[in-house]
C-alpha cells in the first residue's frame, strides 16, 4: 500500500512512517520545507504551503491512504498569535489536500483517508464519560478549534473516499508528549499533580495510535473513533504511577492552580480539564491495544 502523509516529522508521524516502512509500505509525505525532499528507498517527499495554498499534486500519484496529522503544536503559550497558528495550519492544511485530492478528479486512486482529531473536542467534565455520539458545541477555545478542523475534514467525504477521523488523547512517548515535561520533576521526586488532581486523563501509547492509525486505513474504518486507551485514570493517579514506574518517591502536593496559570496562562486548561472519553467503539471494531494499562505503557518507554 502507497501512504501520504502530512505531519511526517512530528511526534506521531515520525513513528508513523517507521512502523509503514517495516510493515512493507510505501510512503509519500508532505513537507512545507524544500530542503526536505527527499527521495530515498520506499520514501518520496512533496512540497505544499498550506499558507500560499501550493501544492505538488503528484504527491498524490499511487495513493490508496491519505493519512493527515498536520498541524501547530497546542502546546505553546496561547497568545493571540499562537492561537491564530493552531487554528489556521488545521483548516487550511485540510482544505489545501482537500482541494489538491478534489483537482485530481479520477487520476487519483485514493480509497480512504484517516485524519486527526482530538479530544479537545469533548468539554472538561468530572462526571461524564464522552462517547463519539456526543454533539459538540464551541465553548471553548480547544472546542472551536476540534470543530472547525473536523468540519473541514468532513470534506473529504465528498470525494467519494472513505473517511476515518481519530479524536487522539494524551499521547505518550519516549521522547516529547505528555511524558517529557513529567519525567524531569519525577526524576528529582519531586512530581506533583496539577489543581487537586482529580481530573481525569485520558491518553494512549504511541505504538496503539500508530498501529490504529494503520488498521482505520487498511479496514477501511468509517466515521469518528476515540483513539484513548479503555483505562483512563486520574491526573494524581497518573503522577502517582509515573513515580512508580521510575521508582521514584511520590509525596509531593499538588501543584495550586493560581501557579500553573501565572506560568501557562490560558494553555493551563490543558492539564486541569477532566476528560473521561470511552474506548469502547474502537474495542468493538476488534482493535486490541498493546498498552491498555498504564504502568505497563510507561514501562515501555523509560
């Protein structure tokens, strides 16, 4: 199977394109950096500009599987000029491949597209647990972003190819993620939780969201999936087990909110949202996870 990919060198996509590679596929990916097109065995970079709306339409050449992780980091101070970035590099990422899929008219041979989504789309609650049924409305700066970014993926759709879109957890890897920040502090025993630590958290190892990206594209998953491991646990718990795994002392309190949003800002929602969403359609679809604990995950990447 030929795979284009957009967000290749990010956190999800780096692992992406490894794990197609070994699995005996072909990748093509999209690249806004011209120093980067490369071509080497099995791999073949693209330019596009999402901003100046170019794009090299012979990315698309032998296609079966769009794979489209694009976008700006969350994980910057939010001012209005970051905001602006997160917001702008999802809608108008998606409608530039949109547009260049929709220009090949019946020379491409795309069957399926699995896009990125995220959480963010569901509101902070401590005592719902959000299943993909659930009607999202714009409350919140994350939720406005999720949305615009699923609305224009929907486009898709139009295509005639079928979509899959991945609303995507707390992403834990060896290096970066949600992990990074975390493993520093714990090192020293000095790991703490945020507000009172009863936010729920839920997140996925980054070797079931490669290889779920993966199965959506070769089945041919339809409609929108949590990509979350079926254990959420609470952000204390997380910490406390964080601690464990790098046998480490856990004693520390928690961190009080006025101090993480004096040094975040408004970006602070992220770690004090409570966010309990269900893994229980992708379970039904038949996926079995590797890590759906989290100690075990954890494990895996120290």
């Amino acid at each position: 199977m030929k795979i284009l990919i957009t967000g290749a060198t990010g956190l999800v996509g780096s692992v992406l394109v490894k794990k197609a590679l070994d699995s005996g596929h072909n990748i093509h990916y999209l690249t806004t950096r011209k120093g980067k097109l490369t071509e080497f065995s099995h791999t073949k970079g693209f330019y596009w500009n999402p901003k100046t709306k170019e794009i090299d339409l012979s990315c698309f050449e032998g296609v079966d599987l769009i794979v489209h992780l694009a976008g700006a980091s969350i994980s910057q101070r939010w001012s209005a000029k970051n905001k602006k970035e997160i917001l702008d590099s999802r809608v108008a990422g998606t409608q530039l491949l949109v547009s260049g899929l929709a220009r090949c008219k019946e020379k491409h041979q795309v069957k399926q597209v699995v896009a990125a989504s995220a959480i963010g789309i569901y509101p902070s609650s401590f005592t719902t647990c959000y299943t993909e049924d659930y009607k999202p409305q714009a409350n919140s700066f994350l939720e406005e972003v999720v949305m615009a970014w699923e609305k224009e993926e929907d486009e898709f759709s139009s295509l005639d190819v079928g979509l899959c879109k991945l609303r995507i957890g707390l992403v834990l890897t060896k290096t970066g993620g949600v992990l990074g920040p975390l493993k520093i502090p714990t090192q020293f025993g000095l790991g703490a939780a945020f507000g009172n630590g009863q936010q729920t958290q839920a997140w996925i190892h980054i070797d079931d969201l490669v290889q779920m990206i993966l199965t959506a594209g070769e089945e041919k998953w339809q409609g929108v999936y949590n990509a979350v491991s079926p254990n959420p646990v609470a952000q204390k718990e997380f910490i406390k087990t964080l601690a464990k795994a790098m046998r480490r002392p856990y004693f520390m309190p928690p961190l009080p909110k006025f101090l993480i949003r004096l040094v975040a800002g408004e970006m602070s929602v992220l770690v004090f949202n409570s966010q309990n969403v269900s893994a229980e359609k992708t379970v039904k679809q038949g996926f079995v996870y590797a890590y759906p604990k989290l100690f075990e995950a954890i494990k895996s990447l120290l």
